[in-house]
C-alpha cells in the first residue's frame, strides 16, 4: 500500500503533489490546509484523512479533529499537525503516541524521518509556500511486509 503524505499546504497546491501521488491508495494531510478546496483536489486522487493545524480557520476545524488514529492494513497510524507541542519533535510524540506504528506530523515544514523504539516519525515538509530556505516536498510511505518506507519527493 502506498499512501502520500502532505503538510502545510496553506491554501496552495502545487501540480507535483498531483504528479507525485499518482497511484497512491489514501492520503494524510498532517494540518495547515488553508482551504477545503486543498482537500477536495486530493480526494480526486485518493481517500483522504486530514487534521487542522493552527493556520486553519474555523470552517476547516469545525469539519476536521486535531489528531486521526488510523488503521492502515496492520499499522496504526497517527496523524497531527503538532503544534500542540511548540515544535515537534519524534521524542515529544513518542511520549504521546508509543504504540503507534507510524506518526505523521507537519508544523515545522521540516521533513523528518525518525524511529523511536518501534514507532517511525514522518514530516514530510511543507508542500505549499517555500519558506525558512525549504524547498516544497511531500513523502510516499509504503507499507507491506517489511518495515515501513518514506521516499521524500520535492515538488516544484
């Protein structure tokens, strides 16, 4: 299963996250979306589970929840923006989230890729706005039988 990762759209999406989620089986938007029409793009392409960050206003968190915890094949997989945290870091939401398989995050627009114990940490950076000297990206998580894998993908 393939499922593509996005954080920090702030209301803008960018073609290469289109080309880079061809074929993926479900999406995760780790928060800062900007504007529904962000996830109904996505929805075009594959099921989506979003949460709000702390830019997204009060339409986007009166339809959204803070965290999603997702069952994806045989993983448990957690979304958050992780605001809720300063800037978040693997150690902070492994203190959260310990059992789960895979945590996905955005809020600092940096990709990450981390493992705690049994838990593996993903940002997969900011796909909207370049900003901090970042270039835009998104990541692919595979799941199969082996240990999870996250290929970053930057987008123009």
């Amino acid at each position: 299963m393939r499922v593509g990762l996005i954080s920090d759209t702030h209301g803008r999406l960018r073609n290469g996250v289109l080309e880079a989620f061809d074929g993926v089986d479900r999406i995760l938007h780790a928060g800062d979306i900007g504007d529904l029409d962000i996830l109904a793009a996505l929805e075009a392409i594959a099921p989506v589970d979003a949460v709000f960050g702390n830019t997204d206003g009060f339409v986007l968190r009166g339809r959204l929840a803070a965290q999603v915890v997702r069952q994806v094949g045989d993983r448990t997989i957690v979304v958050v923006h992780g605001d809720q945290y300063g800037a978040p870091t693997p150690a902070w939401l492994h203190a959260a989230w310990p059992d789960a398989d895979v945590v996905v995050f955005g809020h600092t627009h940096r990709p990450t890729l981390e493992t705690l114990g049994n838990t593996l940490f993903v940002n997969p950076g900011a796909a909207g706005h370049a900003r901090f000297d970042l270039r835009p990206s998104v990541a692919i998580l595979s799941l199969g039988e082996g240990p999870p894998d996250v290929r970053f993908i930057e987008i123009d």
